[in-house]
C-alpha cells in the first residue's frame, strides 16, 4: 500500500527528498485537510488535547515522508521541530510535544526517536495549536 501525503495547504509540497534526507514541511493537526483543533495550549486547548493533535500532526509527517520515498524504503526520522501555539506563562511544551515522540516510538521503535526542539509560538496557521516538521534519513 502506498501512503498518502496530506494535502498542502498553500504553495508548497508535503516533503522534499534530498540525497538520503527527507524533510517535510511543518504539518498540522488535520484530518482530510481539516483542523480538527484550533487555540492556544494553556488557554482554549489543554495539554491533554494538545498531545492528541500532536499524534495526529505527526502522523501527518510520517505519511508525508512514506509518500516522498519509494515503498519498501526504510527511514530514521533523525529531527523534529514542534511548534506550540501557547498562551503566556504556557511552559510545558516538552510535554505536549511527548505526544508526537509517542507515536514516532510505537510506529518504529524506541531507536526511531529523533532529535527534538519545542517552541512556543503566538500563534500558527490557521489557529492552529501546534506545527511538525521532522527531518529523516533514509536508506
């Protein structure tokens, strides 16, 4: 079966193959190219929910990497960015972006996990609560 990449939602691809490097482009929590949560973590979105579109961001990249590479080429996702939308004094980002690592170690080990930096952000396209990129190296 051959995965599908999300749906970019401006002028852009879901993921670039460079070499033995795929990178996505930040992916958000959606669901046949729809938001299924908007706000900001720590007012109108609570850390709970934040983790479950994580999960689903995330997922997003991972399929958007699976589409760029041939099938049967195996990948280790080796960066991830996470970007929070946060209301001020919001501080546990790392937590919400647990979420994303989450599926990352149930889908492809433990020795699968990447690199990992989480931001706090005002705010992100489309209102949403959180945005994706990861980088993989395939081969």
């Amino acid at each position: 079966m051959t995965a599908v990449a999300p749906r970019p939602q401006g002028r852009y691809v879901p993921a670039v193959l460079a070499g033995d490097t795929v990178r996505t482009a930040g992916m958000t929590p959606r669901r046949d190219g729809e938001l299924i949560l908007t706000g900001r973590v720590g007012a109108e979105v609570t850390v709970e929910q934040a983790r479950a579109a994580a999960v689903v961001a995330v997922g997003n990249a991972l399929a958007a990497i699976r589409a760029t590479l041939p099938e049967g080429t195996s990948f280790r996702p080796v960066e991830m960015v996470v970007y929070v939308a946060s209301a001020p004094g919001f501080v546990d980002l790392s937590v919400v972006a647990d979420g994303a690592s989450d599926l990352i170690e149930r889908e492809l080990g433990v020795d699968a996990l990447p690199a990992r930096t989480a931001v706090g952000v005002h705010t992100l396209p489309g209102g949403a609560p959180l945005e994706i990129a990861l980088t993989a190296m395939c081969g």
